[in-house]
C-alpha cells in the first residue's frame, strides 16, 4: 500500500510554501490505512438498522497507561450527513460498545443504546435509546424520508487526544472497582477549556474495534474488525468540545460546504478524517486538504472484485456494499440548492480528481428511492460463473438499461437479482442478469474510486431439521486493484 503518499503530499506542499527543515521528518510523519490493527482513527463501513437488522460496535483502548478522549460519529449513507455524535473517554484497557437499532416510535428512526458504563458527553444512560438525529438532513425529505436516512451509513471514531494518568480528568472517568465515576464537572470543564483542559495530550492511539450486523428474526451474523488509520510520527491534540459555536483556531476540515459557508461549522463536527492530525501537516485549510487528499488517495481502487451467490436450492442472496467515506471530502451536496439544479454539488478541487463533474452526476427524479443523492458510475464490469465462462453484456443494472454500475450515495448497496440480504433503502442498485455463482469485477478511470466494503452473503440449509436454524451469513471482504499514486 502506498505508505507514504501523505508524507509526499505534504512535502511538495511544504516546498512550495517555502518551509525548510522539513525533510528528515517526512518519511517518519505518515498516515496508513489498515483494515485491522491498532489505530489512532477507526471506521466502521457500513451500519444498519433496516429489515430487522441491529449494529453493534466495540472499541478497545489498549493502552495501559492512557485514557483516550474520544469523538463517535454516526454518518447517513446518502450524502454523509452527520446524524448523531458525542464523546467517549475510555480508561486504560477500557471497552466501549453501543448498537443501532430501528426506533419503535412512530417515525422509526435508528436509535442508539448501550449497557455500557463509560463516561460519555452528553452523558448517555444505560439501555435507554438516544434518538438520531434530523437536523443536517435535507428540508424536502419528509418525516418517513429522513428516519429512513437515519437507518444506513458508516461511522467515525476518532483519538482526539490522550487523558493523562493522575490527572483530575483521568481519576474522573477511569473505573474503579467496575465503576466509572464520570464526574460532572471534570467532564464540563471541557466544554469551556477544549484543548486546554489539564489531563489532555496528544494522542497516542492503540485503538482497536470490530462490529458486527445481527438479524435476529433471520439468525444472520456478519461481522468485522474496523478499517484504521494510523498515525506514526508526531501527533497534535485535536480535542474539541460538544458544543455549538465556532471551532477553536487551529482545527479545520475539508469539508466543502464547510470551506464555502453553505454549512455553519460547529465545535462538535471537529474533528473529521481531514482535521490536521500530525505535527508536520500544517494547522491551515491547506493542511486539511492535503490530509483529506492522501487519505483518499490510500483508498482509491481502479477495481473492485469478489464474490456472488444466487442458488436458489440454498436460498443464496447477495449484496455488494460500496462505502466511501472520505467522498465527502471531494464533493458534498448543498441542500439549499433543489437536486438537478446548479450548484447543489460543491466540489473541493483541491482534494486530487476522484470526483468531478465529468464523473458524476445527481439523482433528480423526485420520488426515486436515491432522490437527491451525488452517483458515479463505473466504466465497464464483467461478471463470471464459476466454470470460467464471462458475460460483459446482458448484466443490467436497474432501474433502466444502464450497462454501467452507479453508485449513487456515500454508502451503496448493490443487490443481486435473488433478492436483498441486507434490506438496504436509503443507497441502493439492483443488478440482474448475472450468472447464478460467480465472481465480478467493476472497474474505474484513474484516478480511481475511494471505496471499502465486501460481499454479504446469505445461505440457507434446506435439509436442517425442524427447530434447527439452517441460516448461514458470509461476509468478504473486496478485493482490490489499488490506483497508481500521483506522481
């Protein structure tokens, strides 16, 4: 993987402002991307609360010294927006888990829960359900739409910074026989003091996580560990408090209706995959851009491959999942703006080509299961059986006779002709005229697509016996063809 393509950008974007002294730190000071491992920032793909489906994830401090001051945050699958965040602080050896349900109330919008006692801000109690939430969600979506919006997307976990052992904050929120103490005003001191607040360091991270997707009606498990950036070098306190108002100086994303004013930015969206994490990235909107380009660049495939089944003797389905978090960063949609007219994309040009106007385009047809949602299609697929036999034409994505696949939404679920594992509703393809087993593979123009994600399967024995579930769930991972670095 191209480990240093951050330590690069940053390089030629030091030279041109003029820095000196840079060098000897530019291949030490990097971001890599792991799908498992240890990492400073966590991200879980995909999340659901359709078709009887709940989410669980954990993170894991492994740290034996630290405590970890944490952001979650939970992004739709449509166009990103954020739904829900808060804080965690995590002692030494802590674990924090938590679940995405579909809401009982009226409007079933998804629901977080926990049983955990970690101290968290705002303060969340045990086993009772934090709603999500509409506000960054469109004007012209309706009740249904917007709980429905609530329901798919991937989240963020973020190492804002380290809890120092001793310190007031530390003996506030580490657990003591069992039993966080989660002192008030410990934790509401951050809410003035920020970065400032005594206890709080740079982050050392030792993050890890892991999720998992359970239907229990159906008896079908998919699981994972999360996909992790990691930090080595120098990092930089990006603590920043849950609050409304103007972020601290020195925080930044690259975020273009952010950049461009078309969303006030608040204390609680900091920070983002793109905020300046590392010492030798500089504290400016250039920094965040040029982090959020990298980042990107490490997750840029020019291929997708895997897997598919569709054999009706074991009640086979499948769904391809396509997860691009960092899409956000190079093109967001303004909701001030109707979809279909100008100006409702707003393109960061500085973070590389991976989506531009020539690539994508706006899902306009108003009642359209992907109304308003920014699309790109692939340049060419092909799927095959299992006996080596290829079909270039006849697999047609619907609706319509488009040949390419589009991939409409920041999350998108593509399901094979047998029907929906996943009963995705907010971002979703369904393709038909495949093989009944096989394998496919999409393809993309340089500079290729950031994407994640795998291949959820679902399998039924038909000879279990009476009482004996026979339901089986797969999950693999892509593969990838990975796009050239920029030269």
């Amino acid at each position: 993987m191209k480990k240093n393509v951050l330590a690069l950008s940053i390089a030629a974007m030091i030279g041109g402002l003029g820095f000196a002294g840079a060098a000897s730190a530019q291949t030490v000071d990097t971001l890599t991307v792991n799908e498992s491992g240890l990492g400073h920032m966590l991200l879980v793909p995909y999340y659901t609360a359709q078709n009887n489906n709940m989410t669980v994830f954990h993170m894991v401090n492994t740290d034996s010294v630290n405590g970890k001051a944490m952001k979650v945050r939970f992004r739709g699958a449509a166009n990103s927006d954020d739904v829900l965040d808060f804080q965690v602080f995590l002692s030494p050896g802590d674990v924090w888990t938590g679940a995405v349900v579909k809401g009982g109330d009226a409007d079933g919008r998804a629901q977080l829960v926990t049983a955990d006692g970690s101290c968290t801000l705002p303060a969340i109690a045990k086993n009772e359900p934090v709603n999500f939430i509409y506000d960054r969600l469109p004007s012209w979506m309706d009740g249904a739409a917007k709980a429905n919006s609530t329901r798919e997307g991937y989240i963020e976990i973020f190492n804002m910074a380290d809890v120092k052992s001793g310190s007031d904050l530390f003996k506030a929120t580490k657990h003591v026989n069992g039993v966080a103490p989660c002192t008030d005003a410990a934790l509401s001191a951050t809410l003035m003091m920020e970065e400032a607040t005594p206890g709080l360091a740079a982050p050392t991270g030792g993050l890890m996580g892991s999720w998992y997707i359970m239907n229990v009606p159906s008896t079908l498990t998919f699981g994972g560990s999360t996909t992790n950036v990691l930090a080595t070098g120098a990092t930089r306190n990006v603590f920043s408090a849950q609050a409304n108002g103007a972020p601290r100086s020195g925080l930044f994303s690259a975020d273009p209706l952010f950049k461009n004013g078309l969303l006030e930015t608040q204390k609680f969206d900091m920070p983002d995959f793109s905020t300046p994490f590392l010492g030798v990235t500089p504290t400016t909107q250039t920094g965040a851009d040029t982090q959020a380009n990298a980042l990107t660049q490490l997750l840029a495939r020019t291929a997708v491959m895997n897997q598919y089944a569709q054999d009706a003797n074991i009640s086979a389905k499948t769904d391809w999942v396509f997860s691009m978090p960092t899409r956000r960063y190079n093109v967001a949609a303004n909701y001030n703006v109707t979809p279909g007219n100008a100006g409702y994309r707003v393109y960061n040009s500085a973070v590389g080509s991976f989506f531009t106007a020539g690539n994508t385009s706006v899902n306009a047809t108003a009642g359209d299961a992907n109304y308003g949602q920014i699309c790109l299609s692939s340049t060419t697929q092909i799927f095959l059986d299992r006996e080596e036999t290829a079909k270039t034409t006849g697999a047609v994505f619907s609706p319509g006779n488009v040949t390419k696949l589009p991939l409409c939404g920041e999350v998108s679920v593509m399901s094979f002709a047998s029907g929906s594992v996943l009963g995705a509703a907010v971002a979703k393809t369904a393709a038909s005229g495949t093989y009944t087993n096989g394998w496919g593979r999409i393809n993309f123009a340089e500079p290729g697509i950031p994407v994640l994600g795998g291949a959820y399967i679902s399998l039924r024995n038909p000879s279990a016996s009476a009482g004996v579930s026979g339901n089986y769930g797969l999950l693999w991972p892509h593969s990838y063809i990975s796009a050239l670095p920029p030269k």
